[in-house]
C-alpha cells in the first residue's frame, strides 16, 4: 500500500509532472466544441463526445513525456453523465496509454457513504452479485474534514486495488489560511491535518519510503512546503498552483526529498491554454511543448531522479 | 438569497425533515435490481434503470408528506455515469412532483474550480452559447475546508437561481471531533466554520430570517446543536444522523428555533430499509409509512410550526 507505482513511473520518465485535464470553459478550442455539438441531439451529449475526443488528443500528446493525468472532476460533473461518460471514457484511454490517472474530485463524508466513493473511484462496484468498474482512478484527493472514519474505507481499497489518496493539507488558493492556518494547540490546522496523514498511512510505506497516503498542497505556499516536506515524510505531494496561478520552479523545489522525490507537481492551464498563444500549431501540439517545457523547468531546480 | 422557498415548503407540510436517497448496496429490493440488471446489456446500465423506477416510487410515496429529498450522490456515483443519468432523472422527477432538492456531494475546491460545480449543480452550463441544466438541485451541501473564495462561486448560483448550501460544520460521524473539536484560539474548529457561515450568508437573511448559507450538524452531538444554534442565528441546520446513525427526536429539538423552524433533519435508512421489517408491504408502501412516523416523531418535540 504505497505510491511505488506512481513513483516508477515517475523515475522511468525522468519527469515529476502531471497534467491536469480541467476541460474549464474556453479551454478546448471552440471548433473542437462547435464540430461535435453543432451535430448533436442535445448539446451537453455533444459536449461529451469533444470531451471524449479532447482527452484522447491530449493524453495522444503528452503520454510518454508525463506519468501521470489529473482529470477535475468539477469541469466533467457541469456538462452532466454525459461529461462523466466522458470521463469514464478518458480515464480508460490513458490507463491503457500506461498513465496513473489521479482523479481529483475533493470527495469526503462519513464512513458508510466513503465506501461508496472508494468503491466508484478506486475500487469495484457489485451490481446484482457481479462487480463492475465504474471510474477505475489509480488515486483520488479527498478531504479529511471528518476525521478517520471517513478515510478508513479509501485505505481498504488502497490496500485492495493497489491505489492512493491524496489529502487535502495547505490548499493553493488565496483564501487557504483562513480555516487551514488557524493555530489549534500549538500547530495549525493543516498541520493538524498532515498529521493525520501520516498516521493513516503508517507503516505502509513502500520502497520509496511513502505511504499510499499523500497531501495536497499548494505551490503558491513554498514556505509551508518545506515546512511539511519535514514534518511528513512519509507522504507524498501532490502540488498544484505551479504556472497559472503563480508558483515557480522554485517554489515547489522545497517539495521534494534530496533524490528528487516525494512530490509530483501539477499544471493544468499552462499545458492546455498552450495553443492560445499560437493556434496554428493546433491544441494538442502546443500541449506537448507546454509539457516539456514543464519537465525541463521543474526537473532544473531537483537533483536528478535516479533511484 | 435565502432559504424562503424550502421553509415555505416546510411550513406548508408541517414538516421539517427531508428523505435521504441514499442508494446503499442492500437497499433496493433485489428483485427490483434483479428485473432491470437481469435485461441489460451491462450492468451498471441495468443499474441506472433499477435506481430512477425506485427513486420515481420513493418520490411518488413521499412527496405529499416530505418538503425535500436529500440524494445522496456519492451512491449514484458508485454506478457510474448510468447512475448519475439515474441522479439527473430523479432530480427533475422529484422537483416536477414539487420536492425541493438537496443534493448531497459535500463539494469543495478552489474558486474557478467551484464555478464548474455551482454551474452543475446549482446553476448553469455555457455550451457553444447555449445555456444547459446539468443536474438542477436547489440546495448542495459543501465543504468549507478551503475558506471564502471556494463558496463565493455558489453564493452567485444562490443568488442568480435563487438557491442554497449546507457547509459541513459539525458533521454526525464518530470521528468528526478529529479535527472538528480541536480548539483553535479560544473556539472550536467547527465553531469557526460555523462563524464563516453567519459571513458568507451577512446581509441576505430572508423572511425567517436564515439566509442562503446553511450548515450540517449532526443529530449524533445534540450539546453542539443547542451551541451552535444560539451562535449561529441566520445559519439555517441541515440534520443528519436521525434515526440508524442514533440521533433521536429529543436530540435534534435543539437544532429548531421558537417556531419550529431553522433546521431539518434527514433520514435515509429509517425510511428506504423500512421494507425490510414487513417485505409484504412493498418497499414504497413502507417507505411512506416511516415517513409519516418520521414527520410525527420529529414535530412532536416541537412547537407547532405556524407562521
């Protein structure tokens, strides 16, 4: 029960990135969209087949450069089960590209109900004595605002599906501290929180030394991570707010352990906004410069990953 | 800005509690999965089908008694996309038979994020210029772990389409004091979520007096429920833990103001497993006869509901 593969993926690309797949509005270039909806019944169907297409494209792209996808779960849920068909759907086709597919989705409630979210996201689902795949996610990020109960059944299916969860711990945005920073008994509440990391992924750590229990947080908050890139160290980082919203190579270098390891940094916009700044070279092209361009940049602040 | 419309409904029933669509494994009848799997080509296809002709019976046995139903989406998520067709379906069925719905996904994420998930469970999605209704709840529930600029997107959906949300403040599980009871500064975790709300929601109080920002807490902790109903006095309650989780009436007569009004309470279990005790009686007769136990259960610990 541990990151072990995310890790080898990590080690074998040279390249602790992802790419986020936040299909937001005007992301997906509007001839994209307007080709599959202008022929659609209904148009949220059609937008479930550009995202389908869109994913396929992107994931085409920057495959062999990253290990990993991030698809917002936010940004599929606003076109209705169509866009988490075509979810579903991109999440098959990088899996089968050999991507770790993280899907992040913030889920979190009580223990019964966490069972049900482990079993969409990570696990199986029994229908009528046969177990079914609904989303097959490698990892999901989730909130631990109720405590282990509601975190104890996605450890079952870490433990049984070979998956991960990441916790939220320092989120990037602006208005993070106002319950995360709080002081509660001399540490602050993601202090708090990234203890209970730690706690939930004990003794599972795996040759890499990290538990399949990892944290959210964010790049814009390079302070704080170093902070808890101490304090934790058996927890890997997930690290979003590198790009678009303002952290550096830099910023996020204090994330990771001296072998160039612990963390994977994500950017979303940068990679898929690339072709705005140069539409002839059409969106999927862009994405893969953007991706490398992230490799280079990010892998320049780390010793190199060898292990 | 305000929860007017549900309190209006509640006041029309003479009935604060809502029926909570909570899909576990084991609570449909197995014959009535049996006739729609057995037929399907897959399935979680065959599930979708199963879960909107129950949620339709559920629906039809309830909402002449019930202000609300409560569907609980990480249930529907764990057939996925068939089941959240099924969620789409059940949500228009229940609000065309007059019910208000909460949908219950307890989101949370960083602003222009947020504005994905106010958009499709609140409001509206841009597709090609034509505006779309992905899932059209009137209330969702939330987490407030990342502060104001995650909620701010939904304050705009509560304004614009005259909706609300529930932030999980002091949520019914065992664990939720983890993190919840720490002190921070002279208050509780959960007192300081609680106190966001009372801000988010400032200035928008409608007719009851409760704005559009409400807050779960939980049946399980009734001391937390008399505190923070004093504390927090524009704060409409969302009730869970009524019922199988152990709360009972006299538990949650402390969530209610002098009118009988400020809360509702949920019950998932108590009503959907009723049939289990009499496999006679059908699974909706059943459904209906707790909910009428339910409704007499709760008002009978409080003043009449008249205003």
């Amino acid at each position: 029960m541990s990151f072990d593969r995310l890790f080898g993926a990590i080690i074998e690309k040279k390249n602790p990135s992802v790419v986020g797949l936040d299909p937001a509005p005007g992301t997906i270039p509007p001839d994209v969209v307007n080709t599959f909806v202008r022929e659609a019944e209904d148009p949220l169907l059609g937008m479930g087949e550009a995202l389908c297409e869109w994913g396929e494209r992107i994931v085409d792209a920057v495959h062999d450069i990253v290990p990993a996808i991030k698809p917002q779960m936010a940004y599929y849920e606003a076109y209705g089960w169509p866009g988490l068909r075509a979810l579903a759907h991109t999440v098959r086709y990088a899996r089968q590209k050999g991507l770790f597919v993280i899907l992040d989705g913030k889920r979190n409630d009580i223990g019964s109900t966490m069972q049900a979210y482990a079993a969409a996201y990570l696990g199986q689902t029994e229908v009528d004595g046969k177990s079914v795949r609904a989303f097959e996610g490698d990892a999901l990020t989730v909130n631990g605002y109720l405590g282990t109960d509601g975190i104890e059944p996605l450890l079952r299916a870490c433990e049984a599906f070979d998956r991960g969860v990441f916790v939220l711990v320092k989120t990037s945005n602006p208005s993070s501290g106002e319950l995360q920073d709080r002081d509660c008994g001399g540490k602050t509440v993601y202090g708090a929180m990234g203890e209970l990391c730690e706690k939930w992924g004990a003794g599972c750590a795996g040759q890499y030394g990290y538990s399949s229990v990892g944290a959210v947080v964010g790049a814009t908050y390079p302070e704080q991570l170093g902070e808890l890139r101490t304090a934790l160290p058996h927890t890997m980082f997930l690290v979003p707010g590198y790009g678009a919203q303002g952290g550096s190579a830099a910023d996020i270098a204090g994330a990771f352990d001296r072998r160039g390891l612990g963390a994977i940094v994500n950017s979303s916009r940068g990679i898929l906004c690339a072709w705005k700044k140069d539409e002839e070279k059409g969106y999927a092209a862009a994405a893969r410069e953007a991706a490398l361009r992230m490799r280079e940049d990010i892998t320049s602040v780390l010793p190199p990953i060898e292990c």
